[in-house]
C-alpha cells in the first residue's frame, strides 16, 4: 500500500516520474488519456440544455499487446484511490489535461475525491515534479468547461455537417476546424487557377573581380524605354524594363569601363535571435528542415518530452511540446546565461524578454500559461547526445537546443557599404558586407547555410577608379503563381489566423487527405473533385463555418471561458439555432447528388456502373451502383485479367492470370472468391506440381498439425481472457 497516488495520462512517463519519486512513497498509475468520452449515440448530449452523456469507452483505442480497457484502468485507478491517503491528478497542463483530471475526480467516491490535488509540471524533472508537490491546487473549473464546450460545439458542427456532406455532397466529413484548413487550400488552389503571368526583363553586369552590378538610374539621353518600375530605395532590386527591347537599348550605350563615383559610408546593420518554439513554429521548422511529416514531428517531440533511454535510464530532454507560448521561465534564464557566459563568454550573452503580442492574449490563451518549447538541461548538448539517442531523436533535439540556446545571444552584426558605378550616365551599384560579429550565428551556422558575405577588397576601391566588365546580359523573369500550401506553410497559415492550437495543428493539417479531400503531390496538398464539390457547397451555405476569423473568435471565446467563467451553454445555445435553420434550407435547396452514368451494366449484379473517385488518389474510376453490397470496379491502366485453358485442379473452373497489389503475376482460379485455389510456382518462377492432398475443399492451402495446434492454444487464451472480463 502507497501512501501517495499519482494520476498521469501517458504510460511512457511513469519510469521517468519514477526514478524522481523512488525515495517518496508513491504509486504512479496512467490514465492512457480521456477515461471517459461523449456518448456515441445521437449528439452525445442533451440537446436543450447542453449536458453531456459521459461513456466509459469500450475495448482497446490502440492495438497495442497486453492493453488494459479503459473499465480495466478505472478499477485499477479507483483501488488504488482507497487505499492512498493522498492523490495528485497530474495530467498534461493544458485545458484537455485538466478535463481528463476532472473525469478521474468525478469516477471517485466522495471519500477518495477529498483526497485528491490537481498538479501540473512543464517539464519530467525532478525538481519541477517536487515544486509541483509542494503547490498543489484544486481542478481548475473554467478550463474544464472550456475544454467541454469545444467539444460540444465540435459535435454540434461536426455531426450535422458531416451528415448533410454525406447524404448531399457525397463527401465523408465536415468539421469546425477542418473546413477552415480545407478553404484555406481551396482558395490557394483558385488563385493559382487566376494567376496570370508577367514578364520582365533586367540588364545583369558582372565586372572583372566578379562583382555583380545592380542598375539604378537610366541615361535621359536614350528614349523609347518602358520601364516597369523605378525603386529609389536603397534597399530596392533596381530597374526592370516592360520588353527586351528597352533593356537591349541600354545595354547597346554601355561601354566596357565602369567608373566608381561614390563609396557610401558603411552602414551597420544586425541579424537577431529568433524566438524559442511553440508548437506551430516547431512542426514548421521540423517539415522544413528535416522533411518530415506533421505526425513524426508530434510523435519525437512528445517521445522527449516523456523521456528517451539514456545510458539505462529514461530522461526527460524538453519540455511540454503543446503551447503556443514563446515565454522562458526566469529561473531557466539563469541556467541558460550561466551556460552561455561560460562555453561562449560575456559577449555573446543578451537577457530577452518573450511572449505574446498583447496583453489580452497572455490573459485570455490558455496555452500562454505555458512556457515555450525549450530544452532541459543546456549542458546536454546534442553531440554529447547523438550516440545515446536514436537518429530522429537527435535531429529535433538539435533544432530545440540551438533555438533555445540561441533566443538568449547578442545579434549577428554585419557592416553594409554600397559602391556607385557610372557608364555613360547609366548608374549601378554594388555592395560589400561584412560579418562584424557572429552573436547567435555562432549557433545557427551548426544547422542552416551561412548568411553569405558578400566581399569586395574596399582597400582598392577608390572614387574615379575604373572597373572592366566580365560580361553583360539581358535576363528574362517570370513572375509565379502563389505557391500550393505543404504542411508546414498551412500550419503557418492557421496559426498567423489565430485559428489552430498546438493540440489541433495535427489533425488540420492531415484531415484534408485523410478524408479525400485533398492529396499530397510532391509534399504539396492539391484540391480532388470531391473537395471542391465540398468546401463549395458548405462555403455557399454556411459561410460562417469556412471563415477563418469567425472560427477565431470562436477560439477566443473558449480562450475566455478558461479565463472568465462566461456562461459557456448560453453562448452555444445563442448559436445553435442559427446553424439548425441553414442545416434545414440546405437539405431542401441543396439536390441530391447524381452519379455520372458509364451507360452499361455491372458484370457482377447487373446494376448500371458509375464513375467515382478514389478517396486517397483522387483517380477517377468506374464501379458498381450497387456499392457497398457490389465491389465491383475498374481502374484507369488496370491490369486486365487473362482467361487460360487450364483448369482449376480443385473445382474444375478455368485459371486466370491476375496481379496482387504489388503488381506481380499470378495464377488463380477464376471462380474466386469461392474457390481459394492459388497456383504455387518455385523460385524460377515454374508452376509447382499440384498435390491436392495440401489442399482442402475451397481451395486453400492446409495448415500444418503444429499451426494449427498453435492456433487452437491462441484462440483458447483469447476465449477465456474474453470471459473473465
């Protein structure tokens, strides 16, 4: 018996928590996260009032060897619960971990419920878990009717969008979140459709020390030029001309010397440090950088968040990696300036101050209690690191490690002077920049190409110095279309929309593909038939739900319900209403959808066949009217199935000549899916003799005594493991 029980979500975490508890007398047990959900009968709440309809899910999420059921892990929570004199409900720290801390609180007895305190720590140390310890509070009720009104209002949208999707639009889904991200794409994909192209045209001279001169200023004396702008500002590209023609007419009046006329004063000017991580900038970085996927960077992050095997021991490497904050605790400021003043001197040390933008958003975004996705330890560097960890492992650690590092350094300092050049009145010029001092470079340099220099000997540079051209030419440019949207430039979308939330960044940036709306082509999301017929007919309808800045001030409002207490059923209650009465015109304006006719018949049940789309590709295919009882289709380049003279040695119908789903050969038996028959080949790729003693009555293959035995002995344990539950 445990004087102490402590309450967590993640499994992964109890051997980590445990080595910082071994000499304190606690049980540690996980929740394996929510231990009760919505009902899935109807909306899964009262619809009048609002109240939720708590289940215990049944069976297993997870398919996942030796896993308890969630009824499993309540008995288990609720026997240790008797038996502890104290209980601390330590779930994640965010608005869905305190509501997961309340769903435990409320499955205990009244007795048991005394005992327990709500703790959270953002990071698995030692010394974050016993301040924990020593600060325990009660479960804070605004979050948990934060987190119960998005999911009421998920349901309330998702479940009667999706079916009017599916029964109008023939679509799969529809969602508050999900659509937004899928419009985002949509409309991406029509101003890409709109795009028009330009073209200009611009005259590059490169000199003899391979300086690259910059037109400014056109001679008076030529006419007939078309520009097709003229940008004074320092900073601007130079000239560019509406036609070849213009830019051949200065390029026919240059001659072959440039004469320096001025040699501007230098000009100093700094890189900074970016700030620490939050969740979006995280997996943007992480896409970028290491062309990963959206789901790979929530899984590694989260695997070093709840701890890696260092050396026989699990260790926590960052902290919590859902946030939306950008803030550093003061007292892992102190760690990090001891670091810095130390490997890298005085220097190269500058305090900063993160966080939000305003002060409402600090006051109303539950995620900004947080702290920023930061490293642990400054000392464990990802060297020291890269043999004891696996190679994914490294290669986040890495990029968390120099940004934290990083945030906390003195600027990059360059020193910009620009040359100005004369050729007959035409004017250049060209620069030179010059690395003063790395700063934050230093350690940004470790995973991203050097900001280059850009260096010309200005000891020999004079004004009325005469320079000699390499080569001259006339360029064409194209302007292009607005770039398709990848994971990570959606992810910046959402998030600059004020739209995501770390826990949702996931989800929004798969849902389009996983619902076939959309695919990915070259890690780039393009619009599939389906998608579009969706996403226009719910932007025609309910125009509120594809809009980004009301599903922001909808993100805002649960932010304030977190915050304020607000009344949370009223504000639904104001808008469920509104979306009832759409949902009802658009069944009745909307028509119900027509398959497109082939204009023949189902070989298999005689039902006319259509054209659909496959949801993971996008490819236009026919199949059966008769779809789901008929699953008959045919592909676009499909391989077509070759009648031979043999016959089946089993039932005696002919063989037939198919492909499996790696496109390889083989023989079957065309009266599939009765007759199993499968004609065996050796190595050489010759039949082998038929033995029908191998084979039973179908056609399939018989099993040997020992496989089957083996089967019998598993179907047995599963048996009685079904019945003892």
């Amino acid at each position: 018996m445990s004087e102490n029980l402590l309450i967590i979500e993640s499994p992964n975490k109890i051997e980590t928590i445990g080595k910082y508890l071994k000499d304190k007398d606690f049980k540690i047990l996980a929740s394996i996260g929510h231990v009760r959900d919505l009902s899935t009968r109807g909306m899964g709440f009262d619809e009048k009032t609002l109240e939720p309809r708590w289940i215990i899910p049944s069976g297993k999420k997870r398919n996942i060897k030796n896993q308890k059921t969630k009824q499993e892990i309540i008995s288990e929570i609720k026997e240790a619960a008797s038996e502890a004199k104290q209980i601390y409900l330590a779930t994640d720290p965010d608005r869905e971990g305190e509501a997961i801390a309340w769903h435990v609180y409320e499955l205990l007895n009244d007795k048991d419920k005394a005992k327990c305190k709500r703790i959270t720590f953002n990071e698995i140390t030692q010394s974050a878990i016993l301040e924990a310890l020593e600060k325990p509070r009660n479960i804070d009720i605004r979050w948990v009717n934060s987190q119960f009104a998005r999911r009421i209002l998920d349901r309330l949208v998702g479940y009667g969008l999706s079916k009017l999707v599916r029964k109008k639009l023939k679509g799969s889904s529809a969602g508050r979140v999900q659509t937004v991200a899928l419009k985002l794409i949509y409309d991406r994909e029509k101003e890409i459709n709109a795009f028009k192209e330009e073209k200009w045209w611009t005259v590059d001279v490169t000199l003899s020390n391979d300086a690259k001169l910059i037109l400014r200023e056109v001679s008076k004396k030529i006419k007939n030029v078309n520009l097709v702008k003229l940008n004074n500002d320092e900073s601007g590209t130079g000239i560019d001309f509406k036609d070849p023609e213009s830019a051949n007419l200065i390029k026919e009046d240059l001659s072959d010397t440039y004469t320096v006329y001025a040699v501007d004063d230098p000009k100093p000017y700094t890189v900074n440090p970016r700030e620490p991580y939050k969740t979006s900038t995280l997996q943007q970085d992480a896409i970028n950088r290491l062309g990963w996927n959206v789901s790979k960077v929530t899984s590694i992050a989260q695997r070093l968040y709840e701890g890696v095997r260092i050396n026989g021991e699990h260790t926590a490497l960052i902290s919590y990696p859902r946030t939306d904050s950008t803030r550093i605790a003061d007292s892992f400021v102190k760690k990090l300036q001891t670091y810095i003043l130390n490997k890298y001197g005085e220097k190269y040390y500058q305090f900063r101050v993160f966080g939000t933008n305003s002060k409402k958003k600090e006051q109303t975004n539950v995620q900004d209690a947080h702290e920023a996705i930061r490293i642990i330890d400054p000392a464990a560097t990802p060297n020291s690191l890269k043999k004891l960890i696996s190679h994914e492992e490294y290669a986040l650690y890495k990029l968390i490690w120099i940004r934290t590092i990083a945030a906390f350094m003195t600027p990059a300092r360059y020193e910009n002077t620009i040359i100005r050049l004369n050729n007959n009145d035409n004017k250049f010029y060209t620069y030179n920049r010059r690395l003063i001092f790395d700063g934050c470079k230093i350690l940004y340099n470790m995973y991203e190409e050097n900001e280059k220099e850009h260096i010309l000997d200005l000891s020999k540079i004079r004004i009325n110095l005469k320079m000699h051209a390499k080569n001259v030419e006339i360029k064409e440019h194209r302007s292009l279309p607005p770039p398709r949207f990848n994971q990570a430039s959606l992810i910046k979308a959402l998030d600059e929309a004020g739209v995501g939330r770390p826990s949702t960044y996931k989800s929004m940036a798969n849902v389009a593909v996983e619902r076939g709306y959309a695919k990915l082509e070259n890690r780039a999301y393009m619009m599939l038939p389906i998608g579009n017929t969706v996403i226009e007919g719910l932007s025609t309808y309910f125009p509120y739900v594809v809009d980004k800045d009301f599903t922001k001030e909808m993100e805002e409002h649960l932010d304030e319900i977190a915050v304020n207490d607000e009344n949370w059923k009223e504000w639904i209650l104001e808008f469920k209403p509104r979306l009832d009465k759409d949902i009802g015109v658009a069944y009745k304006k909307i028509p119900d959808p027509q398959d497109e006719q082939v204009g023949r018949n189902c070989p298999k049940c005689n039902k006319p066949l259509v054209y659909r789309y496959a949801k993971r590709t996008g490819t236009k295919f026919i199949g059966c009217s008769g779809f789901p009882e008929c699953h008959y289709a045919e592909f676009p380049n499909s391989y077509t199935p070759k009648i031979l003279d043999q016959k089946c040695p089993v039932c005696g119908k002919n063989l037939v000549e198919r492909r499996n789903r790696r496109n390889q050969p083989f023989v079957g038996c065309s009266g599939y899916p009765k007759c199993h028959f499968i004609q065996k080949m050796d190595k050489d790729g010759k039949p082998i003799p038929f033995d029908k003693t191998k084979y039973d009555k179908f056609g399939n293959f018989k099993k040997s005594a020992k496989t089957l035995k083996f089967t019998k002995q598993k179907k047995g344990k599963n048996q009685k493991r079904e019945t003892s539950k």
